[in-house]
C-alpha cells in the first residue's frame, strides 16, 4: 500500500460517514413534509418487505402535506397500515386511490429532543472520522516501518489526513446547523 491509497482509502471511507450521517438526518421529521421522509417505511408485496417508494408514488402536495398514490389498488391499505405503523407517528388518510399524510406540528420540547438527537447523531459522526483519521496514521507509521517511505513523506501525509479529517469534521458541523435551522423553523 502506498501513502496516496491509504489518502484515497480514508477519503473515501469519510465521504461515506458523511453520506450516512445525511442519510440518518434526512429520517429526522421536522414537521415539514418531504418525500424521503418514507423511505424506509417498508410494506409487504407479495410476499417480500419493500420500501414504500417502490410500490407507490410519493409526493408533496403542500409544505404540510405528503401524498402517496399507490400503483395497484390493492396496496392501499397495506401501504395505509405500513404508515401507521411505523416509527413516524404519521396518520394517513385515504381518500380514494390516495393516501394523504399531513404533517402534525412540532412541539418546542419535541424540537428541542430532535435537535438532542441530531446532536448525537453529529458526533457519532465525529467520532468515525477521528477513527479513521487514527487508521490512516497508523497505516502510515507501517509504512515507514517498512521502510516505504521517507520521515518526511510520513509527516507530511499525516499533516494531508488531519486536513482531509478537519474538512470532513467542519461538513459534520454545516449538516448539523443546517438541521438544527431546519428543526428550529416553524
């Protein structure tokens, strides 16, 4: 291993801490409707749990709002019953060959414990990214072990890992205030 694989190597395993961390905080409901919000909603078709986004087409109607219109007339009340059941603490509505899901608003103190979570969440994701700032070193230092490489290219490739992770770290910052707005916002 060279010292530009184990760069790209955590480089590459930070992108994808950081794609988790968004994936994680899009699922964080701030009482504003948006479409991902049920994308790990699963419903049974046929026999096999799928996400609803598969079976069904969902939308926003209005800022408050989601609409899902199922694709066979069949799935309606599974989809309905998937909804109520979830995590989410939706209630749907069907009015005919559409599910309507409105938005209940959130309380300050509900807001407060999301933004506890989302909180969390971030540093978690710190926390990944200081793993694998701690990884790359450690790499490094066998490198120079084994003598691939010079003191000098050591160094200056752990002052190059510690700025790839301070660029990672401040991302994790951003998506936290960018949600934190988000959940704040009535």
């Amino acid at each position: 291993m060279s010292i530009a694989e184990v760069k790209k190597n955590a480089e590459h395993k930070m992108q994808k801490s950081l794609e988790a961390l968004r994936v994680d905080l899009a699922k964080i409901r701030t009482g504003r409707a948006h479409a991902g919000l049920l994308d790990h909603v699963q419903v049974d078709y046929y026999g096999s749990m799928v996400p609803v986004n598969t079976v069904a087409n969902v939308t926003v109607l209005d800022q408050r709002t989601l609409g899902v219109q199922a694709w066979e007339k069949g799935m309606i009340t599974k989809i309905e019953k998937a909804i109520r059941n979830s995590d989410l603490g939706l209630n749907p509505a069907v009015q005919g060959e559409l599910i309507r899901l409105p938005m209940p608003m959130l309380t300050e103190e509900r807001r407060r414990d999301l933004i506890k979570v989302v909180k969390h969440e971030c540093e978690n994701a710190r926390v990944a990214m200081r793993n694998l700032r701690r990884d790359a070193n450690t790499s490094l230092k066998e490198l120079l072990k084994k003598k691939a490489c010079s003191e000098d290219e050591e160094h200056k490739a752990q002052d190059d890992i510690q700025k790839l992770t301070d660029r990672f770290v401040a991302e994790v910052d951003k998506q936290f205030a960018q949600k934190e707005t988000e959940l704040m916002a009535i």
